[in-house]
DNA sequence: CAAGACTCCTGTCAGC
DNA sequence: TGCTGACAGGAGTCTT
C-alpha cells in the first residue's frame, strides 16, 4: 500500500534509469485497472523519448512531447525493473519496453486499485490532478492555508486531512501518526481546533512524512531489482496497526474505532 | 457546499 | 481440510 513516501522513492528509484530513453512499446495484458488504460497509452507512446518523471500527490508522471503516461499505483500497486525476457505472473499487467535499455518497467498491482491515464499538453491540468490540494512538504501547506480551509468544517480532523483536496499524500497511516505526535483526538471536529493546535498538527504531519520518505528510501531501496517489500517500519509506527497495545507515552492500552470505513487508532489519555 | 455511504479488487485471516 | 465471510485500503462518485 503505497504511501506517498513510497511513490517518491518509487519516482526517485525509476526516474534515472528511463530518462532521455526512447519508448519501444507497452505491452498491456490486463488494461481494467480502476479505469481502463487509455487506447493512447499503447498507441502514441511508442517512439516517444522520456523527458522528465514527476510526482503530484500520488500520481506519477512519465513526460514526453506527445503526452505524459500517469501512474497511480493504488493500494498495491508497484513499478520496478526486471529483466527483458521474465515471465510475468498473473498480476503483472503492464510492461513498458525501452529502445535498447537492458530492462524491462514492470507495472504489477494484484488488487488494479491503481491507473494509467493519458493526458496531453500540462498533465496537472488532468481532471484528477488539477483539483488537488498542496503538497504537505511545501511551504504552500502552511498554518494559515489549513485554518482558513478548517474554518466551519464539522468533519472530523482526521477525515478532513486525508481529503486530498484539503492536502495531498496524508492517507490512513500517516494520518493515525500525524495526529498523536500532535495530540489531537481524531474525531474532533476541524472546524473546532484552535490555530494554535492546527499549527503543531501541519508540523507533525511534515514531520511524520519526511521521517517517512528518508525511511522509504531504505525500505524500498532494493525495488529497482523487483525484491523490495515496503514495510512501513512498524517498529516506527506509534498507533497505526496498535490497537489494544499500550501507548507508547503513557501506557493505557490504544483505542481502535472507525471513521469513514477506515480504522482509526489513537490514544485516549494523550489525544485530546 | 458538506458529509457520509458506496464502489472497485483480491490477498489474508478468523471462524466454522 | 476446505469453504465462507469480513476486512483493508486510495480516492472517485453517488446520495442525502
């Protein structure tokens, strides 16, 4: 379940290897991922030289001057390299040929939660991507912009700061994480958290995110050879995957309860 | 507009 | 042992 710490190291971890490469085909065998694989990704992308890999939120972008190939890896999706002539198991459902590089891009995603979408001209101005909200590293993710957005929502926090139209990259993990290093109680209404809480909480959110990515670089840095299995450094998660086991702060036993379908852990006596 | 429910998909695991 | 059902989860879409 890629986070977006994952799909930076993942940008990060393919983008040398396929840049100023020359496209030779893709070989699409399952194209129904969460939508289907557009017909323009086999069909204009071959002969195309890679000019540039980007990330937005989760969405990764592979440039070229006919368009940009957009990557979501979903919950269980991952690229990675294999070489040329590997059988592809059953859930490997995209491979992406480069004109004389010795290795092969592999989509695989058992679950096809994830994408590969098209778009021509500025890909951020795709109809999934031009709506999203800043990314949480940047300085455009500031006390001031989450207050501002905060302001009235009867939402509880947690639900809020995963919509990604609020911020980018929070999911359910660093969400649980984020709000017990700021010691906030989950299902406390936005709208109702004084700027000054809503302040260490955009701290703890970079901070839990940034932790993240310098640790997913480890995580995943065997991805490359198509061995990497992310972990997410349980031994570093404080809530997430806890309940029932004692706080790492005060010792009472995590509460677990769910908001929205999803599972939410969080410590009575220290979230407030 | 806001908020919640629903949906996609399959591996994993608990329960019988 | 084998089957059934619940669950996880990103995020778009539908409903209220």
């Amino acid at each position: 379940m890629p986070e977006l710490p994952e799909v930076e190291t993942t940008k990060n971890g393919i983008a040398p290897h396929i840049l100023n490469q020359t496209i030779e085909r893709i070989d699409i065998r399952q194209p129904k991922l969460r939508w289907p694989i557009p017909d323009d990704v086999p069909t204009k992308l071959p002969g195309q030289v890679v000019h540039s890999v980007t990330r937005r939120g989760k969405y990764i972008g592979v440039q070229t001057d006919a368009g940009t190939l957009i990557i979501h890896l979903g919950m269980s999706g991952s690229l990675y390299f294999v070489a040329p002539e590997t059988p592809p198991m059953f859930h490997d459902h995209v491979d992406i040929h480069f004109a004389g590089l010795n290795k092969v891009l592999r989509y695989t995603d058992p679950r096809r939660f994830g994408a590969m979408l098209w778009q021509e001209g500025d890909w951020q101005t795709h109809e999934l991507i031009a709506h999203l909200g800043p990314e949480p590293l940047t300085d455009a993710f500031n006390i001031d912009y989450l207050y501002e957005k905060a302001k009235g929502r009867k939402q509880a926090i947690k639900q809020f700061i995963m919509d990604s139209k609020i911020v980018v990259g929070v999911g359910n993990i660093y969400a649980n994480e984020a709000l017990f290093m700021a010691g906030i109680r989950p299902t406390h209404a936005a709208g109702n958290i004084s700027k000054a809480r809503l302040a260490v909480f955009v701290d703890c959110i970079k901070t839990v995110l940034a932790a993240a990515i310098a640790q997913g670089g480890t995580t995943l840095k065997d991805f490359v050879s198509g061995e990497g299995k992310p972990g997410y450094f349980k031994q570093e998660l404080k809530v997430y995957g806890r309940a029932e086991q004692p706080c790492v702060t005060c010792q009472a036993p995590l509460k677990e309860i769910r908001q929205g379908q999803r599972s939410t852990v969080y410590c009575a006596h220290c979230q407030k």
